[in-house]
C-alpha cells in the first residue's frame, strides 16, 4: 500500500512515521503541519496517516541506529515550502514581500511602470496603528531624474490598513453606520431585534468565533447592502466558507422566529389605529394586498425556468403577496413563488380567505380579481373600475378611483421601503435563490420594527 505524506504541499509517497499515540506529542504533530480541516478546525488524522522524513531534521533520530528511528519527543519542523509562501512574491504587476508576524505588519511594494521605462517605486505601510501616518512612495530609480506626469515620487497616499479584522465595536458607537449597514437607528434598536429572537440564538447548531451579535450583525450587513460573502469574510476576519454558513444559519433562524410571531390584527385594533380620512371613506378596510417581485438567477432546470419566469418583467422573478394595514404594519407575507404565477393563484393557495370576518372589506389593485374567493365569507373587494366595453368612465367612477388609489399607494411604500434591503433589488444566485421565501419574509417583517409609514391623523 502506498503511503502518501498528509502534510500539505508535499508530494512525497514513500511512506513515513506514523503519528505518535501520546496525546500531547501528537497535537504537536498537527499543529506544526498546519493542516486544516472542516469548517477551519484542525485536522485530525487517521491510523494511515504518515509525515515523510523530509520534514524532520537529523537530530530528530536516534544516532548509530540501522533503522531510521525517532526520538520519543522529535516533531516535525522543516517545511520549505512556506519559506516560499512568506518569502518575496513576484509578479508582473509588481513584487510583495511581508515582514514576520512579531514585528508590526510592513508592507512592500514594487511598483513597474510600463510606461517610464526602469521606474520602480517602493511603498512601505506599517499597519501597527491608524494613525502611524500615511503611506510614502519613495523613488527608487537611478536612472530617472523627472517625476512621472501621474506618479509623483514624493507622493502622500493617506491609506490606512489595520491588523485582522475591521473595528467592529464603531459600527455599534455610530448611529450612522447603523443606519448604513444594518438600517436600524442606534445600538437600541438592534438589540429590540435581537432580544425579539430571543436566546435560542446562543444555541444555533453552527456557532463561530464571532458570537451571536457580531453574527446576526454580518446578516443584516448582508440583507441590507447585500454584500458578498467573501467581502464580510474579509470584514469580520474569519473564512469565506465559515461566513456562507454564519448567513445561511441566521436567515433559517430569523425566517422561524419571526414566523412564530402572529402579526394579523384584530378588527378592534385596525379600527384603533385607523388613519381617520380612510376611516371615513373605507370604514371597513382590513387589509390592502398587492404582490411583490424580486430578480432570482435564471434555473438550470428548464421546468423551474418556465415557472419562474415573468412576461411582466421579462426576467426569472420569485413572487409574493404582501399585505398592510391601514396603518402600514406588515400584517400577511405569502410563500414565495415563480413569477409566472398569478395573483390570483397565489391568493388561492394562501390562507387569507380563513383570515376575514364578515363584512370586512380588502383594498387590492386591478389585476387581483379574487372577488369570487372572498364573496362566500361576505368579504368585499375594493379595486379600481374597469371599463368592460365603454368608452370611458363616469363621473362617480373617476372620483372612486381615485379615491382608492390614493389609499392603495401605501402597500408601494411600504414594497419600496422594504426594498431598501439591497438583497431584494440584486439578482439573487443560485446559492439564495432556495432562501429566497425566507429572505423576502425576513425583510418585509423588519419593516415593522420600524415607525409606520402612516400617520394615524392623516
């Protein structure tokens, strides 16, 4: 059987020793390969697992022995391809060369310039603070003696990079990059959301380094300005795959808990919180509904392509039915489904007709013809006139309309400012486009956590 080394990079397979059955001898084993394994952890070995000769020096063996035999305390400790790694790394754009990590990070840079021939520029960064001062690009040609016409050898770069991770206790200090990344208004109104989901988050099955505000922090980040997960990786100093699942995690976490949460009013409180010039032309308004689109990636399935895609937008779309109060609280948020689904299907397999009483009335746009669902309830449908053969509507018409389109245009608002959330105007990939239900729900739902859209004197 041939034996492979485990260590990483090293291509030799001639077998090797075995790791030691001492338990502390053999995390030091593992530790000084430096090999990961899942989800960053480190890496285990197995019973054939074998570290080649090569990365043992020669007084890690016992002398005057025919066999090749370790000493009981040697550890593996040569490894020439991370000089590699850390040493000096060319390309045609330039060369990087990193000090060692006990000194303050120093970057160096070769710059070639294409254009000014043998124009070679260093530029030194010390990350040990932000305010070491900014960065110098100091000329090293002999042979140029004119400054470049957009390259000044003198130049000041005011670049500041940090060790590790981005301050992520500023974002909390700063009402304005709580409202930029995560939309809430201060430290406050984040912890409302996240005393709302209560304790079960300190124990999600997949847990990180970060713990769970900084986690449910970098889900935010990621619904409001829909950043990659690769950019919040860098963010929040852990790995890519690490930050896939921190996001995955949260979103089926938030999309049960504020599931649990029975936002449907009583007809006693929307008539509480009724705005009083609705009150007074639609006293019997429960709901205003309209549906909602957002662009998901094109399926490889040609079945799901069909499904999903919208003669409307001309675009693969994930649809759902949304509806407010008359206040503007989101109250009712449908599964989501393909954009060539109807409205009217979409009402159909929802549970909204068990959700009225009688004699309640729902404000929908024109294209909603669900009249017939809600007629056995004694629901009644408010939507603008059609002509049905006329030439043009009467004068009671006009002004009804109206009227009810100037109550309607609240469910838009609301659609807009849920759609603040970038995640929603991007086209969702493959990788969210299962979690796209959940996302839409998540996002309409943390609308409520802000002030109504509607004033109740208006």
């Amino acid at each position: 059987m041939v034996f492979y080394c485990c260590v990483p990079m090293c291509k030799n397979r001639k077998g090797g020793h075995k790791f030691p059955k001492d338990h502390e001898l053999r995390k030091k084993w593992q530790i000084a390969i430096k090999r990961e394994g899942a989800l960053r952890k480190l890496w285990t070995p197995s019973e054939n697992s074998r570290v080649c000769e090569s990365h043992f020096k020669t007084e890690d063996y016992v002398p005057n022995c025919l066999r090749k035999t370790l000493r009981k305390t040697a550890v593996p400790s040569v490894f020439p391809y991370r000089s590699k790694q850390h040493g000096r790394h060319t390309r045609n754009s330039g060369e990087i060369c990193r000090a060692s990590d006990s000194s303050p990070i120093t970057t160096s840079i070769l710059v070639k310039d294409d254009a000014v021939p043998e124009a070679q520029f260093t530029v030194e960064v010390k990350s040990a603070d932000f305010d070491d001062g900014p960065m110098t690009i100091h000329d090293r040609s002999d042979s140029m003696t004119e400054t470049h016409p957009t390259i000044s050898s003198k130049a000041q770069i005011p670049i500041q990079i940090s060790n590790g991770a981005t301050d992520i206790g500023r974002i909390f200090a700063e009402g304005h990059l709580m409202k930029y990344y995560m939309g809430f208004y201060n430290y406050d109104h984040f912890m409302l959301l996240f005393n709302i989901l209560g304790p079960s988050c300190h124990f999600l099955n997949f847990k990180s380094r970060l713990g769970p505000q900084n986690e449910l922090l970098a889900t935010l980040m990621k619904l409001r300005q829909a950043k990659d997960d690769f950019e919040l990786a860098i963010f929040f100093g852990v790995g890519r795959s690490t930050m896939s699942n921190v996001i995955s995690t949260w979103i089926n976490f938030m999309y049960f808990q504020l599931r649990e949460i029975d936002v449907w009013p009583s007809r006693k409180i929307v008539d509480k919180h009724c705005p009083k010039d609705i009150k007074m032309k639609f006293p019997h308004v429960r709901a205003i509904l309209d549906a909602t689109e957002v662009r998901i990636e094109r399926p490889k399935n040609a079945g799901m392509q069909s499904a999903s895609f919208s003669t409307y937008k001309n675009k693969n779309m994930a649809k759902c039915m949304i509806g407010i109060s008359t206040r503007g609280l989101v109250t009712y948020i449908s599964d989501a489904y393909g954009g060539n689904t109807s409205d009217r299907q979409i009402v159909e397999r929802s549970d909204l007709t068990s959700k009225f009483e009688g004699g309640d009335a729902i404000m929908v746009d024109r294209g909603i013809t669900v009249q017939d669902l809600f007629a056995p309830a004694d629901v009644k449908i408010l939507m603008p006139s059609f002509l049905r053969g006329r030439d043009r509507f009467d004068q009671n018409e006009i002004f009804s309309d109206r009227c009810i389109a100037s109550k309607r245009i609240h469910v838009e608002r609301v659609i807009g400012h849920a759609k603040r959330f970038k995640i929603l105007q991007n086209e969702m990939g493959h990788s969210k486009r299962i979690l796209s239900g959940r996302i839409i729900f998540i996002c309409f739902s943390l609308i409520n956590l802000f002030p109504a859209i509607v004033d109740e004197s208006s």
